[in-house]
C-alpha cells in the first residue's frame, strides 16, 4: 500500500486556500442526492452533520447515548485556542501552528497542522454567533487565559464548562438540521460494523441499544467522529461509554490505523480512590494557570504527611519542592501535559508523593494571596465545587492532590489531508484521527481540532470525493448481499459472546486489561514490561472468551452486551497500542521509553530513525498487523529538541 | 458501610414495575453511589441475575445522562451535584435507600432506572438555537456583549439537560429547562433576533408534549444541579408575553 497523504504543493500558507480553490465541488441539486452517514455527535460529529445538512446533503447521524447531546467532548473544561491575538502579546497562525507542532514533539503532519490554526480564528466567530457564552471582559470583549506550552494567552473559555458550550452550540446547529429534514438523528444507537460494497465504504451496521435490532444503513459517504479508545485502560478520563470500537471495525476492514501507542496522559486529575473506582475525573489544566505544583523536599515530611501526621499547610515553604518550576523555570506550572505528567511521576517513584502516595499537590495559597478568593471562585469555583464533591477536602483552605490520568488519543484512524482514511469513502474526523497533535496534544486544542474538521474541513474535502460518486444510486441495504453478510457477522459475533456464559463479569475482565495497560503501556514503558504487556494482554483475552457471562438477552437492552461488544475490542487495540510503542524505540511527547532518556530524564527522540507515522494494516486475527511508514517531512520548519527551560 | 437498596426494577416500557430488596456490604464512603451501584450489579451478575439498569456516561457531572430520584429527592441527598457526584459519605452504615427512576408524564421508564427524554431534544429542536449557517458569522468581537450579560447568559447555559427540574416538581413541568435556553440566548445581542420566535416555538412544543405548568413553586430551582435560577422563568414568561403581543 502507498500511502498517499495528498498534501497540496505549493508554500505552506497558501496549501488550504490553494486546495479549496482547486477541489471538485458538488452542485446544490446534486447535494441532495447524496446520502451521508456521521457516526458520534460530539463536537466533530455534530458540527460536521450541522454544517453538511446546512449544505443540502441527507444526513443521517448516529450516538449511543440518549442525546447527542451527551457525547464526551460536553466534559472538557478549560477552553479552546484560537491565534486571534487579541491580547496583542505577539499571537499569529504561525506561532499557533509552531506550537503545536512542538508541543506534538515533531511527529504531527505540517500541512496538517497549519491548516488548523488557519481555520481557528473561524471557529470562535462561529461560536459567538451561535450564542456560544464566552468569558467577556468588562468592555465586552472576548477573554483569553494562557494554557501549557504557550507563551501567549490564546485561550477562549466558557467558565469551567467551555466543552459543553460549545457542544451545545453545535448540538443547536444540529437541532436546526433536524428540524428542518436535512439530518435525521439515531440516537441509543451504536455501531456495530462498517459495510465495504466493491472497496468502498457503503454503510454501516448498527444495534439499536434499546430493542437490540441489528440495522443496515446505507450512505455514498461514513465519518466516524467517535472519538477516542482512551477507555482501553478502563479507569480514565472519558465517559464510561466512550469505545474504540467503530475506529477497530474500519481497521479490521482495512483502514490503516495511526500511533496508536500515543496516549495522553493528563497530569491534574484526581487520584484513583479505591478498587470501586470506574472513572478519573480531570482538574482542568487552566488550574495550572495560578495553581503551584509541588511535594515535599524531604521524605520524612512526605512520610508524615501520607500517615497524616503533618499537614501540608504546616510545611514551611522552604521545605516545599515546587519542582516544575525548579526544573522548568521558562514555562515553570504550565510546562506542556506529557511533561507535567512524567514529573509528577518522577517525584512520585521516588517517594515523595502524598495521599496515598500517588499524587501531588496543586496549590492556590499564593494565588488566592495575590488575587483574592473571589477571583479563583470567578475563574474556577465550579472545578473547587466538582473536588470537593469528590474529595470532602475544601481546595480553598488546603491544596488538592492530583495525579495523571489516561485522557486523550493522539492515534487514531489514518487520514490523508481531506481527512479520508485509506478505505476510499470512509473518514475520520476529531480525536478518531491520528492527524494533528503528533505525539502530545497541547491543552484546548482538542476543541480546537474537532470544531476544525466539523465545521471548516470535512464539508469541504468530502465533496472532493463525493464529486467522483456522481450517479452511484442510493442502495437499498436491506435487500443487498453485503449488508445481509454484514449483519449475519453482527449476528454471529453477539450469539458467541452470549453462549460463552462464564463467571466473570465484563467490567472485572476490563479491570484485568486496564491495569496491564497502565502498568506496561503507561507513562513509563520499557522493551520488557511492553513484550510482557503483550503477553498478558493476550491471557486476558483468551479468559474473556473464556469466561465471560453476559446475563439477560441480545433482543432487548443489554448493558452487559454493549459493554462485552466494546471489550473485545479493547483487548485487540490494547495489544496494537503496545506493539506500536514496542517497535517506537525512543521517547517523544506522550510515549516515553525508560531506555530512551537524557541525563536529566527528559525525552530522547530519535529523529533519523522514527520520524515517521507508525500505520499498521490488519492481517487477520491470528497474524502481525503490517506496519507502514509515512515519513514526516519539515519543509517549513526547523526541528528542535523540545525546551521548556529557556 | 452495609446498605439495603430497594431499587425500581422495570422490564421494558410496558411491563409494570415493582421494587425490588437487595443487601449490599462493606460500601467505602469515598465511593460514589453509581460506584455503590456498580458493586450492586456485579454482585447481582454473580448470582446470575440481570443487572440493574441505570443512565450514566460521564460520571463527573456535566453530561446530564444520569438522574436518580433517591430517598424521594432528585440526584439524592446533597446539594448542587448530579446522581454521579453524589457520594456514600452521604449515607450511614445500615440506611435503607430508595431508588427510583424520574417519574413524569414527559418521561416514560425505558427499563428499571432508565428513562426517555428524547421530548428535551424535541423542545430545542423546535427553536432553541440562533439560526446561523457555519462561515457566516461575524468577527466574534464585533458585537460587544457586557460581562454581567455575557456572566448572565452563561448561567443560564449551564443547564445540562438531566430533567431533575421535570421531575421534582408537583406538575412535571419542564418550564426551568426551557427558560435556561431562552434566556440565554435572549440575553445576547446575536440571539436577540429570533427571541419572540424562539419562545413561542418551545413553548407549544412542551405543552404539546404533556408537560404542566409552572405553578412558581420553584422546587425545580432547589434540584438542579447547576444552580439555574427560577428568574429565568421570569424571563420567559416575559418573552412570552411579549411573543403573544405580537402576531
């Protein structure tokens, strides 16, 4: 296979307007002949289907949840950048584009990249126009706060709830489609399978969570906007519904599938409780705006402080290792996630943790100090709110403990620049690619990425495809054989999972699989721990087919099922992620190999022989995935060792 | 902690419900109760019995999926927290909890806990939006938007749709969801165009879905989760009146 990235020729901020100008366009007669299937309502999935109905394509979306109203990308805290410069403080497309290309520590697609700064500015308009409530300053302006791995204030927010705002901005665009017959919306809907007629993607098959009926749906066009297989390592970030599985099933269908062992781990979250735990919650990064990170300097206060003999608001501040801001003085608190995260790690190994012993403190002592308690309540009361709900610890009076924790794919589904994957007619949009953060994505460029692809970036690319799918007729899927056979799999896979009838239940096996991942795949990986990951990995794989008891029946709601169906998945993608980090030997952004590091402990990357993308091509269940690489070339830019000291 | 649970267990949308006595043991306080839930379920999987059926996606209180009525409140006994936010520290070693699904008109049991509220979606379709198409808007400062308005609308915005306000009041009246999403986007210069329109369309399509009326109890203010204000159901009826004065 040749993988093709269709980058537009010419200099680099010219290459998306050069496209646009130059793209097979679709008629508006001929829109309507088109149908489109978008799986996932979050903000990629939701801005996508609002902004191709508002174009006069037939829409049909899909959503698991009971709204699409809930998709996961409703919990994102801080905010979403944009290169408006506002603050004048030396903002541009290019420094948005750098950074984010640094921040991804050079293994993100330049074209790519830029691209998504140039269309940032767009997105906060539309927002505001949509009635998006973003923080405004008292001459009315918009606000901007500063994130990790930016020199500059870039960051629009919506309190503490920016995700859901601008979700709900685009679940209205999509409301507005519905209402007006140009999308038409399953919702408790999950995809099963994704239908190929002749090598081009057709449809998809789908259960309807509620009567358990198996559905063919036909579309000239499928975007899977389904977000991110974070859930793999079962405690993390993301809702307890979010799977991997409509990405898995395009890859077994021969879609290439991306860095999969790029993995981000989120360095201000609450520490893990207890062994009923079934979620992290994050602390949004813009606590780190005016929250310090810091343990104790000596161990026997760390001690004390674990066994609850010393509190943390009696230790002097000369016995306080604020140690990002010793180890990072440029960038000090607001270093970029992987780094924040591999430190606080670091301290923790050494025994300096507090808590119970994995996690570190965030403190808003100087902050409310400097700034007054009412400013930290405007600017973070709900995050304060939503801790000590948690916790029963008032962040106000004494610092909150935090820890990493597993919260956004930078891998994913491979895509070329019109964001198609390498099954002609089915793409991928949102945290479901691979294609824009690299190796680490910089906080509030989520957002960023998923309104980009939905709103200013499909719309268009897609109809440089569809513009070749001129006269294929509308099929009929429930009269055509490959539908049927589709089904009959969906069928076939859902009667051997209920017949297994074994001890175990879906989540106990996924617990098994979670913590080898986050043991052996996690924020520190090593050739040894990932050959054994993989071993155990696949010991739990044969005990799920093994032993797994899904009560109740397939033709009526099933959580049990619906979570078994995601599972095995999961202990598929589990393995590839650890192949993908087994065969990355060095450290960049998210992925850091032990045996791959600087004398100080920083990542080693290895330019000369990994400066690729890793897409692996499935072969089978019983074979090795076949990698590719798609060499990354920096036409524009210097790489660098990334620097967050100076 | 050791609990009794009496659960609403429900088969489908017809069946008729009953309640159900599970004991359960050695509960941590630290956990959350939909965790407490969780240990309920594998214990009831083990026996091999079906499971307890209950909406839940996020678990930190932003998505709006999950909605207990426990110990006859919504989201159960705290305040300004959703059914995920609440914890077991709440409760004391040997209490019994009654756990019951959102009861209204609007929101018919789907199975045990679960219920529909596919009407909210329909509420907003009918005109809770501002009708811009992606690519036409304005520069996002050309509009100035004062604070206290921008602060005003992003109050009423943090609605998460998770129908406690429907469900704790006496008429299952729906009116504090709708009144957030018209009074948000009323505020705004950019939503002010459509404002009448907007009103009038929700309005008929929540009477038309058979939820009450608002006798100002303002027992939907106590519930939500979000601390949305019964001033924007002032609000409304404001821009009610006002779309019913114009043809």
């Amino acid at each position: 296979m040749n993988l093709n990235a269709k980058i537009p020729s010419g200099p680099l901020a010219e290459k998306w307007s050069t496209y646009k100008s130059t793209q097979n366009l679709v008629n508006p007669a001929n829109k309507r002949k088109f149908d489109i299937i978008v799986v996932g309502t979050g903000l990629a999935g939701a801005s996508a289907a609002a902004s191709l109905g508002e174009l006069g394509f037939k829409v049909k979306n899909f959503c698991y949840q009971d709204s699409p109203r809930r998709a996961h990308s409703i919990a994102a805290q801080g905010g979403i950048n944009a290169a408006k410069n506002y603050q004048n403080d030396g903002d541009s497309v290019y420094r948005l584009f750098y950074d984010t290309i640094k921040g991804g520590d050079y293994r993100a697609r330049e074209a790519n990249v830029y691209r998504l700064a140039e269309v940032s500015n767009k997105i906060i308009d539309q927002c505001v126009g949509q009635g998006v409530p973003f923080a405004r300053d008292y001459a009315g302006t918009l606000h901007n706060r500063s994130f990790g791995g930016a020199l500059v204030s870039r960051t629009f927010y919506a309190r503490g709830q920016t995700g859901q705002q601008l979700l709900l901005g685009a679940y209205g665009a999509l409301n507005r489609q519905i209402a007006a017959g140009n999308v038409k919306m399953y919702h408790r809907t999950e995809m099963l399978e994704l239908v190929i007629v002749d090598g081009i993607a057709r449809g998809i098959i789908t259960r309807n969570l509620e009567t358990g009926a198996l559905e063919p749906h036909f579309g000239h066009a499928v975007v899977l906007a389904t977000g991110g297989y974070g859930n793999t390592y079962f405690l993390s970030t993301m809702a307890m519904g979010s799977n991997g599985s409509a990405a898995w099933k395009a890859y077994k269908k021969g879609a290439l599938f991306a860095n999969p062992a790029f993995v981000q781990i989120h360095p201000t979250c609450i520490p893990v409780h207890g062994e009923f735990q079934s979620k992290l919650t994050l602390m949004s990064e813009s606590l780190r705006n005016d929250g310090r990170i810091w343990v104790p300097k000596e161990l026997d206060d760390a001690k004390n402080i674990r066994e609850g003999k010393l509190k943390p608001t009696d230790l002097p501040e000369d016995k306080r290792d604020y140690y990002l801001e010793r180890r990072y003085p440029a960038f000090g608190n607001l270093v970029p996630r992987d780094v924040a995260s591999r430190a606080a790690k670091e301290r923790c190994d050494a025994r300096y943790g507090v808590g119970t012993g994995q996690a570190v403190y965030l403190d808003f002592k100087e902050a409310i100090g400097r700034l007054g308690k009412k400013v930290i309540e405007e600017r973070y009361g709900n995050l304060f709110q939503m801790y000590e709900k948690i916790v029963d610890e008032n962040p106000y009076e004494t610092p909150m403990m935090i820890y990493p924790a597993i919260h956004y794919t930078m891998g994913g589904l491979w895509v070329d620049y019109e964001l198609q994957t390498t099954i002609p007619g089915l793409f991928a949009i949102g945290e479901a690619n691979f294609s824009d953060h690299g190796a680490n994505r910089l906080g509030a460029s989520a957002l960023m990425q998923g309104l980009a692809d939905g709103y200013f970036v499909l719309p268009f690319t897609i109809q440089n495809y569809l513009a070749t799918q001129l006269g294929v007729a509308r099929m009929d899927p429930a009269n055509h054989p490959e539908f049927s056979k589709a089904i009959e799999e969906v069928q076939g896979r859902i009667n051997k999972l209920m017949s297994i009838k074994g001890k175990r239940s879906v989540d106990s096996l996924h617990k098994d699989l979670g913590h080898v991942m986050w043991n052996h795949v996690g924020m520190g990986r090593t050739k040894e721990g990932l050959e054994e990951g993989i071993r155990m990995i696949r010991e739990v794989r044969e005990a799920f087919w093994k032993e797994v008891r899904i009560p109740g029946k397939a033709d009526g709601f099933n959580v049990e099922l619906e979570k078994a169906c995601r599972l095995a998945d999961f202990l598929d993608l589990g393995e590839l992620m650890a192949k993908d980090a087994l065969h990355r030997e060095e450290s960049c952004g998210g992925h850091f190999r032990e045996e791959y590091q600087t004398e100080e402990g920083e990542a080693l990357r290895d330019d000369v022989n990994f400066k690729y993308v890793a897409a692996w091509e499935y072969q089978g269940d019983q074979k090795e995935a076949k990698l590719y690489k798609e060499p990354l070339d920096y036409e524009f830019i210097e790489i660098k060792t990334r620097n967050y000291k100076e | 902690m050791d609990l009794t649970l009496k659960v609403w267990r429900q088969e489908n949308r017809k069946a008729k419900g009953r309640f159900e006595t599970y004991a359960i043991k050695n509960i941590s306080p630290d956990s959350s109760f939909l965790e407490m839930l969780d240990v309920l379920n594998e214990q009831l999987i083990r026996e091999g019995q079906e499971p307890v059926v209950f909406d839940h996606d996020c678990r930190e209180g932003i998505c709006g999926t999950c909605g207990l009525f426990i110990n006859g409140r919504a989201h159960g006994p705290d305040e300004d927290i959703t059914t995920c936010q609440l914890h077991m520290r709440k409760f004391k070693d040997g209490d019994t909890i009654v756990v019951e699904p959102w009861r209204a008109g609007g929101f018919p049991v789907i199975k045990d806990l679960m219920v529909d509220r596919t009407a909210f979606d329909k509420i907003l379709q009918a005109g809770g939006f501002i009708s811009i198409n992606t690519g036409s808007a304005p520069d996002g400062n050309a509009s100035l938007v004062a604070k206290e308005k921008a602060d005003e609308a992003m109050d009423a915005a943090a609605c998460i749709g998770c129908g406690a306000c429907v469900a704790t009041c006496k008429n299952s009246s729906a009116m504090l969801f709708v009144a957030s999403k018209v009074s948000q986007l009323a505020v705004l210069p950019q939503g002010k165009t459509e404002a009448v329109r907007r009103a009038k369309a929700m309005v008929a399509k929540m009477d038309e879905l058979g939820f009450g009326n608002c006798t100002n109890t303002g027992a939907c203010e106590v519930e939500c989760p979000k601390n949305v204000s019964l001033a924007h159901i002032a609000r409304l009826n404001r821009e009610f009146l006002a779309a019913n004065l114009k043809p």
